[in-house]
C-alpha cells in the first residue's frame, strides 16, 4: 500500500519537520514492499559493470551523474564512462533536487531540511556557496544561460530565483501549493512549476518573474521536464498515475498518458524521441514514444525509483532507486537494465554535468 507523500500539519509537527513527513529509511520500518517516500523527506557495482560509453557519450566530454543520497546529506559523484564513484560531497540537510550549469562547472542541490541550496564546483567535487531559500526547497533548475536558478520551496509554495553571479536570491514568487519541481524551457523564457498540492502547473515568465498561466493536469503532479524543442512539457501525475503532456504555445493539456503507479520522475531524451518516467510504486520505468504519446516498453528498476535523467549523448538512463539505495542504468537502445549500482542511503534525484 501507497501512503501519501505529504502529511497534515500535525503529523509533521509530530516528526519534527515542518511541512513535511520524515523521510522513509528502511523497508522494514515500512510495512510494505513498496510505499511512497516522503517527499520532505561512492557507489559501489552490485553487478556487471556496462559496455564503455559510446562515441556519441564520449563526444560531449567527460559526464559525471550526480546523485543526491537524502538519508545520509551527501551527493555521490559518478563517472558515467566508468560508473565509479569519484566524490561523496557533504551538503545541507536531505538534499533532494538537483541541477547542473548548462557549462557543467556548477551543480546545484536543493537541501530541502536546511532550507538552503548547496552549489558543488565540479572541478574540485567541493561547496563553494550555501544559499538561503524558502521553506523546503526540492527542486531546482539552471536557466540555458546558466545565469539563474529556480528553486521550487514546497513549504512556503514559493519559487525562489539565484543570481547564479552572485548565489543571492533575486526574486520569490508565489505558485500553486506544495510546488514540487520546476523546467526551464530552452529559450529560458518559461519555467514550468508543479503545484502538488494544487493539481496544476504554474508558467512563469522569466523576463518579469511572474506567473503567466495556470495548468489543470492530473491528481499531485511531481515532475515535469520540456522537451529540447520547447514545445512540450511531460508533467508526471503521482496520484493518478498518468503523465500529462503540455502544448507550451497554448499551456493546454493535450494528451493523458497512462503509466505505472505513483509516477515521480520524468526525463526526455536530447533526441526528444522518448520520455522515460520512473513509476515509484510499481518499481518499473515506463518508455514513452513523443511522437505518439504512448508506452512502448516497460522496464524493471530496483525498489521505489524515483529520479531520472539521460546522458547528452542519449545513450544511457540513470534512474534513482530510493529503497533499495542503488542506481539502475539503463541502455536506452535496448531498453534494459546493464548495470546495477549501490548507492548512499535514499539516493532520490539525479543531474549528469558535461564537465569541462
């Protein structure tokens, strides 16, 4: 049985943790085989490890996936080629979000139980800044030109901006309840938020920093990427475990898409042929063809997967297994799990960094 990612107040005072439950640790401190993490709440090869990357990962420089282990406050850097763990990265309180700088020299970790951004200079795998934000930051994303950083605070139901200059926050700006996660289109003119608690997307303008339009998609959206053509946006439906799709020129819904349960994570490929959604309650990835707005394959993953995200060169998908503390890395040509790794405890989201 699923329980529900957020709690009532009382609950969260209960635990400690302002407007949120605490996190889930163990399975066996669950009573079930799969439940739902709160959302407040190196690697080691368990397996083989997979072929070399392919020239067409090796031509974008050296990859390095970052992967946020909420449990235990690190960020695990991972060399993609090698899928050997080069830095386990201190950072604030129940890290969960994360995103790289478009140039690949910066990532940056939203600490959602310390109410501040972390920023990892890639060079040196070391923090560099601690930004303040609003209450329970867990996502984030860098504009194209790497100049801003939007940082969704589900406590607060605010989106905070980082001059990514400075590493102060420029603007805040009210959105739906509960914002989970936010994309940047690739002109950098939208940001898409997603409205847990309120069941929609809010767009924002990123020239005057306000929202622009409001978005009916399904029950507790979580995640939401835009393809690298602008012009759709995947929002994944927790609740009602389906995947809407966005025409970005009108923010009308276009397509509903049925996955597994409890849908968390969504990442297209830089193709934008396909869209790979993590289905946390069913322990599966769903394979999504764009062109037609239908599954096309379903792939076992480990124990609640929850984030996603595909290398530049498309070859390969790292996806987030948060009970079971592995990454499973699937070959998108094959559509199957070639490696399996350990993880820190509760590994939740993922960004891969073309480092320079």
């Amino acid at each position: 049985m699923l329980t529900r990612w957020f709690t009532t107040a009382a609950e969260n005072r209960r635990s400690g943790i302002s407007g949120e439950a605490r996190p889930a640790v163990r399975r066996s401190r669950l009573g079930s085989a799969i439940t739902a993490m709160a959302l407040a709440t190196g690697l080691t090869a368990l397996a083989s490890l997979p072929a070399p990357a392919t020239a067409g990962d090796a031509r974008q420089g050296r990859q390095v996936a970052y992967i946020t282990n909420q449990d235990d406050n690190t960020v695990s850097a991972i060399d993609v080629a090698t899928n050997t763990t080069i830095a386990t990265i201190p950072v604030g309180n129940g890290p969960r979000g994360v995103a790289a700088s478009p140039g690949g020299t910066r990532v940056f970790v939203a600490n959602q139980f310390s109410n501040t951004v972390s920023v990892i200079n890639t060079a040196t795998n070391g923090v560099i800044a601690v930004i303040p934000v609003g209450a329970v930051p867990v996502g984030v994303a860098v504009t194209p030109g790497g100049t801003r950083a939007y940082v969704t605070n589900s406590g607060a139901g605010t989106v905070s901006v980082i001059d990514t200059a400075t590493n102060g926050v420029i603007a805040t700006i009210p959105v739906g309840a509960t914002p989970t996660d936010v994309a940047v289109t690739p002109g950098g003119t939208r940001a898409y938020v997603t409205g847990f608690g309120s069941n929609n997307v809010s767009v924002i303008d990123t020239a005057t920093n306000t929202v622009i339009a409001t978005i009916p998609v399904g029950a507790q959206p979580f995640r939401v990427a835009v393809t690298p053509g602008g012009t759709r946006a995947y929002v994944t439906g927790f609740g009602s475990n389906n995947v809407s799709v966005i025409d970005t020129a009108t923010n009308t819904v276009i397509a509903t898409i049925p996955v597994g349960t409890a849908p968390v994570g969504v990442a297209v490929t830089p193709g934008g042929t396909r869209a790979y959604v993590t289905n946390s309650g069913s322990g599966t990835v769903s394979v999504i063809n764009t062109a037609t707005n239908a599954v096309t394959t379903t792939v076992p993953a480990g124990t609640q997967p929850a984030g996603v995200a595909v290398t530049p060169g498309g070859t390969r998908a790292y996806v987030t297994d948060f009970i079971s503390s592995t990454v499973s890395v699937i070959n998108t040509a094959t559509n199957t799990v070639e490696a399996t790794l350990g993880a820190g405890t509760g590994p939740i989201e993922v960004a891969i960094a073309n480092v320079p």
